[in-house]
C-alpha cells in the first residue's frame, strides 16, 4: 500500500544552531530540578551554546506545586525569551503540566514578529507545539529537554538532539529502535505532526487546536496511560475528525501504559481502520534514547523498514 497526500503545508523551518549561540531555557510547565538543571545546562555548554535561565525557571508556584510558576510569569519568561534578539533558540527544562494554562496568555503577533527560532521539547509541550504550528506555521522539534533524566543520562539522546540542532542534514533519516517496523505495512509521505496522546485530545476544540490533519504524518506517544484510556483517547481523536485523510502514523514509546501487547493490540484495532502506513517501535518520546523528531517537516515514511526519511534538514542554514 502507497499513500501519498500534499494538503497538509511543509511549515517554516528556523534556521539551525552553531556554537556561540544564546539560547534560552524555559519552563512552561511543571517544576524543574536545579540539580538536573545544572546538569543539562553543562552539556550546552559543552557543545559551544551560552545557555541563559528564564527569571522564574526555579521559582516555584504559591500554591499550586505541580506548576513551576504562575501561569503569567511562565508566559512571561516564554514571551521574553521568544522575543529577545540575542536568543537563537528557546528550550524548555521539562514537562509535567501547566503550558495549556499559560498558551492563551501569549502575544502571538509579538511571536510572529520576533521570527522564527527554534524551539525544543516533548511531553506536555505538545501543547506549544500545536500553537507553535497552528499560529505561527513553525516547524518545532519534539526532543529532550534540558533538565530531565532522558537527556542528562543519555548519551543516544544527546548527540542525536546535538546533530539535529547543529547538523540536521545528518539525522534526515529517522531510524527506529531495534524491531522497528509495520503495525500496518506500507509507505506514505506527509508533514509530520504530534507529540503527546494526551495532550493532543486535551487540544482539541481549543484556540490552538489543530482542526485538520488530512495529508499529515501523526507522530503519537505517551506515558503512565492504561490501554482503555488511550483507547478513549484516540478514539476522541477519530471522532473529532481530526484524523479524516491522515496519510501515515509513527508510533513512539508507551512507557508504563501496560504489558506491551495490550498497548499495541489497542493501537491496531483503531489505527488499523484508517487504512494507512502505521509504524511502531519509533523510540522517541517518554523513553531512553529518545530521538528528536521534527514537526512539521515533509518527509516519507516507510513503515515496513522502520524509517521516516526527511525530504529537506529539519532546520535551514
């Protein structure tokens, strides 16, 4: 089975990072460890990048302390870094929750003007991703984040974020861990999109949401979710129509969602359906290693080799 759709656009793609460059580390959402913090800061460093900590990063919330911070001041931090001059880049320190309760805070237009810049993050940073997408058509990447495990601890997932950033040509074809390959057999070629199962069915129907995925390549993971519940999940996301006209799926890592089996029988029954290319075993997300994967870049996937092939870097010169 081929499939090949062209109705969802290629998004703007920010231009790639060289040493000596400032980026900015944000926290949108949940409190960050300052040790961890410490930790990923050292390894920007290390690759030529002067990292610089947003005000409230460590700040913590009054009462709420699954927040790093007030919802306005994390805005803040996001909207400053965002439109700062010096700042090539703007990566977030981790996940949790609280960036939808910070997304409606932004000024977009001011966003749009400060141009495109790249932004790093997975998790609950869907959320952004999807705004980052639906009001400033930006490519973003879904990779590691600065003060988590999965990228101080990690060698796989460090170099390959280090290579996207730095030398993307170099990571346009996207392998998938060992076993990778068919849930359902087939090539398919689209724009990439996705993130977090979750965080994609809390979007919909809100000011950020994605209406449309026709001709789009889902990328979905999640983690701590038993398979009923994203069975609710993605059948939220059917019903909605987002996924009318998908042309492939890349499947990332269900980290605690149960014994495998029954995650993937999960999968298969609604995904299987759609009648389109639908990969598994695609180790980015909530997973050791975690690759970096592009949003809203181009690219084929093909999904009895376990492999999505970029048709352009992820970022420009």
């Amino acid at each position: 089975m081929t499939a090949d759709h062209a109705r969802t656009p290629e998004l703007t793609r920010p231009r790639r990072l060289v040493p000596g460059d400032r980026v900015a580390v944000v926290a949108p959402s949940g409190p960050v460890p300052e040790e961890l913090l410490g930790a990923g800061l050292d390894v920007l460093r290390g690759w030529g990048l002067d990292p610089v900590v947003a005000p409230h990063v460590l700040a913590g919330h009054k009462e709420l302390e699954y927040l790093a911070a007030s919802d306005r001041q994390r805005a803040d931090d996001l909207q400053r870094a965002w439109c700062d001059p010096t700042v090539a880049g703007v990566l977030c320190a981790r996940g949790g929750y609280g960036a939808q309760r910070m997304v409606d805070l932004l000024d977009w237009d001011a966003l749009r003007a400060a141009g495109p810049k790249v932004f790093v993050g997975y998790s609950d940073i869907t959320s952004l991703h999807e705004a980052f997408a639906v009001r400033l058509g930006l490519a973003t990447l879904h990779g590691p984040m600065v003060a988590v495990p999965d990228f101080t601890g990690s060698q796989r997932a460090r170099e390959h974020l280090k290579a996207t950033l730095f030398t993307p040509e170099a990571t346009q074809t996207v392998t998938g861990l060992p076993g990778a390959g068919p849930l359902v057999p087939g090539r398919a070629s689209g724009v990439t999109f996705g993130g977090c199962l979750c965080m994609l069915a809390a979007d919909l129907a809100t000011p950020t949401g994605r209406r449309s995925a026709r001709g789009g390549l889902l990328c979905v993971e999640d983690i701590g979710e038993e398979p009923y519940r994203l069975d609710r999940m993605l059948t939220q996301l059917l019903r909605s129509g987002l996924l009318d006209g998908v042309a492939g799926v890349l499947l990332g890592s269900w980290q605690d969602c149960g014994p495998y089996e029954e995650v993937r029988a999960t999968l298969a029954d609604l995904l299987a359906p759609l009648g389109v290319p639908v990969a598994e075993h695609f180790g980015f997300g909530h997973c050791d290693g975690a690759l970096t994967l592009p949003l809203g870049v181009r690219a084929e996937l093909d999904a009895d080799a376990g492999e999505l092939r970029l048709l352009r870097p992820a970022l420009t010169d």
